[in-house]
C-alpha cells in the first residue's frame, strides 16, 4: 500500500465539457480535460498543489517568463488497458528530469511529492478522458514557469508549476522527409539543450519553416562547431541502423536524455541487437546511405514513440531509405507501445499503476 500525508484540495468543474469532445478525431494536444493542477512557489516555498477546472491565468505584464523566458516542461502520457486500469510510463524519469531542467533555468526544484501526487491525483480525476482506441493516449504536460515580477534580468521570485491534460490520437502517421541542418543549430556546448527549456523549441521553429519550404518535415540537427555530427531530430532524439547495428548519439550538454532514447537503448540489449552509442557522422550517413547499408532512420520520444525516417536531404542531395520488413522501429515500437498498454510483461518494471 503507498501511504501519502498529502491533501490536494480539489475544485470540481460544475459542467464537464467531455461530451463536446469527438474521441474518434483527436488530433494532438489541442482539447483538455476538465481539470489542470496549480501549484505556486511563493515566499521561497512551493505550496500545496490544488486541482482546479481548467481555467484561463492571469499574470502580471512584467511576469519574467514574458521577458526573460524561465520556462520548462515535460511531456508523457497516460494509457488505458482493456481493463480500464491507467498506467503510466517511468514516470519518476520525467520528475527527475523537471528537476534537472529547473536547476538548469535557475527555477526552485518541485518535491517530488507535489509531482508524483498531484500528478496521480489529476489523472485519476480525468481517468474518463484518457482514450482507448489504439494509439490513442492522455497527453500529459507538466511545466513551470516564472511568474513574478520585474524587469530585472534576474531569476523570478515566484513561480507556477502547473500540470494539463490532452487527450491525443497517434502523433506522426506517415514517414518522415528530413533535412540535415548545415547552418543553424538546436544547442551549443554549456548551453540548455539537455533542458526541456520552451526557448530550445522557439528556436528551432524558424530552421523547420525553412526545411518545410524547401519540401521536407523536420530537420536532423547536427552539432554546433562542425555540423558534421548527427545529434537530434526535431524535438526526438535520432537512431540510425547501419548494417545490424543501432547507433545513436552520447547524451551531453546539447543532447535531451530522452526517456524513449534510453528505453529502445535497453530493449535492444534484450534483444541481442548490437548497438553503439557513440558520435555518429554525417558522412558516415551519407556513405552508408551510397552503399545500401543504412537500412534506418528513425526518431525517438514520447509523443511519437518511434518516427520512422523515409528519406533525408543534405547539400542539396536527397538520400532515401530502403522499405524493409523486420525494421528495428517497428520492434522497438511494439515491445514499448505494449509495456505501455500493459499488453505484455513488465521485465524491466517501467509501468507505473495509478489506482
Ligand atoms: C522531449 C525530447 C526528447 C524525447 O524525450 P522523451 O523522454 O523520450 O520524450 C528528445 N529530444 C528533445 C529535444 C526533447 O525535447
């Protein structure tokens, strides 16, 4: 039995809005449930967290997130089984890493308490929301941000971590068309990027308007200093198959630990699959891709799980994959989606039970 000593006060919504919502076309996370979590730091403390309706917020013109961008968030879901039972995926993960991002952006830490109840609270509260068609999933967005006041360029004096809802159909159908980034970059050295930081996204919307001009869907960022090693795709960590081998790129100061990342990582492990985490070059791709054995592409992260990559663009060549059967993304995808939606067994204890 789990004990907690902590009450979330909780304020009911008078008219659940779930029957406006078509559950046959969600798209993903644009519609929310009924409720949100609020919890404010203030006077050098983070407070009890409250469960409230979803609701509009109210913030001071000065507050530093409008001007100075502290501003975090973490993204997971919640999943039905065909028993009704809600499940989440290492969520502990996604706390830690808040964490990590908040020390990072100079944003006081959360009790791991305040996550781990509220969150459960929350979910538990809005349990009808979370969809069941195949796919289908509780988009769950923690995130925190600076909401004190001033213009000084300094770390606000108050904060609010707040957590939404959104139930979401699959992410990506399709596969994929990327561009290799030559010019711009997602993170530099003793920077942010391993920080789920809002201006880390900010910045990468101006690279991917360019790439989607030019016909493609996403970029592949690739490191500051020489652009000539692979590092990320969009917003998902990157795994290339060259031969029967995964490679993926060291996580660093410009690479986000991803959940899913370090997940395939041990399921490949179980599967007997070679795999090399070490710097994976451009032209090491592009050769591969000449001779026949890059036989994958593919990103990795909690929205999409797996996105599998069709074809990529690089000095003004474009590059496609082969169309394989027993592809490793369809494996990993599997093994993951079914721990997810306890389809299988649990061997690696990752499923986490919110009764
Ligand atoms: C969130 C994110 C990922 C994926 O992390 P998961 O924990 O697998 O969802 C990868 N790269 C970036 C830049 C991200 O923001």
């Amino acid at each position: 039995m789990e004990t907690t000593t902590l009450k979330i006060p909780v304020e009911r919504t008078k008219q659940s809005k779930i029957d406006q919502v078509d559950f046959d076309n969600l798209n993903f996370g644009s519609v929310f449930t009924d409720h949100m979590l609020v919890c404010n730091f203030r006077n050098g403390a983070w407070e009890i967290p409250e469960i409230m309706p979803y609701q509009a917020i109210s913030l001071e013109p000065s507050a530093k997130i409008f001007h100075y961008g502290q501003s975090i968030f973490e993204g997971m879901k919640a999943y039905k089984d065909v028993d009704e039972k809600i499940w989440l995926f290492r969520p502990l993960d996604n706390f830690k890493r808040l964490n990590i991002s908040a020390d990072r952006m100079a944003i006081p830490e959360l009790p791991e308490e305040y996550f781990m109840e509220g969150l459960k609270q929350l979910v538990r509260l809005d349990s009808e929301w979370i969809p069941q068609a195949a796919g289908s999933s509780l988009y769950i967005r923690p995130f925190m941000f600076a909401s004190g006041k001033g213009f000084h360029a300094s770390p606000a004096d108050e904060y609010k971590f707040i957590i939404c809802l959104a139930p979401s159909g699959s992410y990506f159908s399709g596969k994929v068309k990327v561009l290799i980034e030559e010019t711009y970059s997602r993170a530099a050295n003793g920077g942010v990027g391993y920080a789920k930081a809002g201006g880390n996204y900010a910045g990468q919307f101006y690279p991917t308007q360019l790439a989607v001009k030019k016909g493609y869907n996403q970029v592949i960022w690739t490191d500051d200093n020489s652009h000539e090693y692979i590092e990320e795709a969009g917003a998902m960590n990157i795994f290339a198959r060259i031969g029967d081998t995964l490679i993926t790129a060291p996580t660093s100061d410009r690479i986000l630990d991803g959940i899913t990342r370090k997940s395939i990582l041990e399921i490949a492990e179980d599967e007997g699959i070679r795999t090399e985490v070490r710097k994976l070059s451009v032209t090491e791709i592009v050769s591969a891709a000449k001779d026949g054995s890059l036989k994958e592409l593919f990103g990795a992260g909690t929205a999409a799980v797996i996105s599998p990559i069709a074809g990529f663009g690089y000095k003004k060549v474009d590059y496609e994959l082969p169309e394989i059967t027993d592809s490793f993304a369809a494996l990993f995808k599997k093994r993951i989606t079914d721990i997810q939606y306890n389809r299988s067994a649990d061997k690696f204890g990752w499923r986490y039970e919110v009764k």
